[in-house]
C-alpha cells in the first residue's frame, strides 16, 4: 500500500508542475487514451451524479470557445469563479465524469478543439507514460487526485 500511494502521488506532484494548458492538454490526452474507461472503473461510480456533471457541462457548451477555455484554465487554477466554484462543490467521481464529457465534447465539435499544432512536450510525454505505468486502479487514484484538486471552494451561503 505504501508502495501505491507512493507511486501515484509522485505522478500527481509531477502533473501539477506544468503549465495550465498544458495540464488541460494532458487531460484530453489521457481520456483519448483511456476513454470509457476512466468514469465507470472509478471507485464509486455508482455514487456519481451524471446529471449534476451534465448540467455543468452544458453551461459550458453555451458559451462561446474562447469563453470554454477560460472556464476550464479557471477550474484547473482554482479560481474562485461561479463555475470553478461549481465544479468544486461536485463529488471526485463527478468531476472525472465533467472532465469524460468535456473531451467528448471537444472530440464532438462543442467544445473548443486541442489546437492541431499542439505538440506534447517530452516532459509530457514522460508523464503519459508514467501514468500508463500505473495500474489500472492507480491511474483512476491519480486521475480522481487531480480533478479533486481543481475548482474553487463553494461560497458560503446561498451564493455558489
């Protein structure tokens, strides 16, 4: 267990050393790679609100693309904005379905694309691999890790 937990705080701790888009990129890639798995393998899957994930994704949609990139760096950053406040309020297991349903969206055309001139870093690539390393179980450990540590704490009373 020590082993473990070892493992996949190290690959954590790496992930958040890069750069905003960067982590966004390596996001996309991950669930491009691992795909449908990520959400139904995740430990309390059956607790997630797919509608709750669903429900912010769509406010997302709505807005235009640059707007979709800005609310996703404000989540990843921790901002304290309306809908970073949002995603902070939701369960880990929700939040790894919010970010399934935004690399879906961006595959689909709804939510702004990865740049076609994007080139993962080596660093990048380093950590794909490192990740892919992992046990299936690890990874999901990794991945609900970084999503939990994204978005802003709910604001106290009625405002989010």
């Amino acid at each position: 267990m020590v082993q473990f937990q070892a493992n996949t705080d190290k690959v954590v701790n790496e992930f958040t050393q890069f750069s905003i888009d960067d982590q966004l990129a390596l996001l996309w890639f991950v669930y491009e790679k691992m795909g449908q798995g990520v959400t139904p393998a995740a430990p309390d899957a059956s607790t997630a609100s797919p509608g709750i994930a669903e429900g912010l994704f769509n406010q997302v949609k709505e807005k235009p693309q640059e707007e979709q990139l800005q609310i996703m760096r404000d989540i990843a950053r921790g901002n304290s904005t309306e809908m970073s406040r949002q995603y902070g309020s939701l369960s880990a297991t929700t939040k790894l379905d919010f970010w399934y349903l935004l690399a879906q969206g961006m595959d689909q055309g709804t939510i702004i694309p990865m740049p076609e001139n994007y080139q993962v870093s080596q660093q990048g690539n380093d950590w794909l691999k490192a990740l892919e390393g992992l046990e299936f179980q690890q990874q999901i450990t990794v991945l609900r890790s970084i999503a939990s540590n994204m978005g802003a704490e709910p604001a106290s009373g009625a405002a989010i």
